[in-house]
C-alpha cells in the first residue's frame, strides 16, 4: 500500500517539478540550473515511460543511466545556483526528484527473484510446439533487434547439424502470451516490464522430448546468456 501509494506522488510530482523547471527556464533561458532541473525530471519521466512501452531492453543499464543523469543534474543545479543570483531554488526541486528516484530504485524496485522451478521430466503445456520427428529447444531472447539474441541465434542455427533431428524456436517478446506462466515461480514477460528488472525469471533455453518432457533447461541471470548449442547436444546423447 505504501509502496504504491509512494510511487503514485512520485508520478504525480514529476510533470509538475517539469512544468516549474520549465517555466523557470523561460524567465531566465541563460540559466544552467533551470536546464538541469528540467532534465533532472525528464530523467525518471522517460524510465515510467520505459515501462509502459513494454519494451525489455536492460533494465539495469536504463536504470543506471536514469540515476547518473538525475544525480549530474542535480549537482549541476546546485553549482550553478550558487554562482548566480538564482540560490537553490532550482537545486530544490531537482533533489527532490532525485530523492524520489533513489528511494523508488533503491527500496521500492526490488522484487525478490523466484527462479523457476522445473526439474527434468517436468511435462510442459500442449501449447508448447512439439517435433513428432525428435527433441525440441526453446531459447527465450529479447528480440531480433538485440544484437546479442540475433548473434546467439545465427551461433545455433550454423552450429546445428542438418542431419540432427532437433528443431530450435526462438521466443521474443511479441510473444509475450506464451504459457510460461503456468510454471510455478515463474514471472512472465508481460509482469517483468513491470518490475524493471533485467534478470531473468523463466529459462534462457529449454530442451524436452518428442512428447513434450523436459530433457534439461539453463537457467541464467539475463536472457542474452546462454551456454553453446553444444551442451544441449551432450545431453541428446547421453539420452
């Protein structure tokens, strides 16, 4: 409750601080604080807008990047404030939107992990494309704009013998319906844009049967990791 409560006055102040920033900055277009503290808004503006627009690059490095910017024009309106005859009133409402900001990162953006718990043998959704001619591999990415899914995807594709029975899919975020949900301690894609989290919550590959068993899966910290199409392999001939 408070948690929600904290973070809807600080949606709510944010247009407002950049409605006075601005208008600060029309009276004195020379000044440097009133600058900063227009940007040291738009900053957390465009990290909600982020959210809302689904899309999941990183998080971490956006979050970073977000934190940085806030604190840089911070500290600028603070110098430059006292260099001229403006004082700290920019400075003021720019801390303000950084204080927001660090709390809400810092304290309130944290979502514990629960990392999915399958285990080999697991039988997995009929929605889940089967192969009647052989095992299946399931590599979830971020999409085809992420150069380091669509590199990890040629990597597999020219790796993979065409002799070999084994058929690989590739799932992005468009896809963002599939049933992963149904497994237990999972976080789907459509509930992680929410959280402003890199981290991956689901598999970044999974390898199961004919009849839609799980063989093995890998399970890592961020989607763009993924071991060699080899160490699946391994365990088809082991199998």
């Amino acid at each position: 409750m408070l948690r929600t409560l904290f973070i809807s006055l600080f949606q709510i102040y944010l247009p407002i601080g950049l409605i006075i920033s601005i208008v600060g900055f029309s009276q004195n277009s020379e000044a440097v604080a009133w600058w900063s503290s227009m940007f040291a808004h738009l900053f957390p503006i465009s990290w909600f807008l982020f959210l809302r627009s689904g899309k999941l690059t990183n998080h971490s490095f956006a979050s970073l990047l977000i934190t940085i910017g806030t604190g840089i024009c911070t500290l600028i309106a603070l110098a430059d404030g006292k260099m001229t005859d403006l004082g700290l009133t920019p400075f003021f409402w720019s801390s303000i939107s950084l204080f927001f900001w660090l709390v809400y990162h810092l304290l309130l953006n944290k979502v514990p992990k629960n990392p999915v718990q399958l285990k080999v043998g697991d039988q997995l959704d009929e929605r889940f494309p089967k192969n009647p001619n052989g095992p299946s591999l399931i590599c979830f990415q971020q999409g085809k704009w992420s150069p380091f899914c669509a590199f990890q995807e040629n990597s597999y594709l020219q790796d993979l013998d065409t002799e070999q029975s084994l058929k690989i899919h590739f799932i992005s975020d468009p896809q963002a319906n599939f049933p992963i949900g149904k497994w237990k301690g999972s976080v789907p894609f459509l509930r992680r844009k929410n959280h402003g989290s890199s981290d991956s919550w689901i598999p970044s590959c999974l390898l199961y049967d004919e009849n839609g068993r799980i063989i093995t899966f890998y399970q890592a910290k961020d989607l763009r990791n993924r071991p060699q199409l080899s160490y699946f392999l391994r365990f088809l001939e082991e199998k």
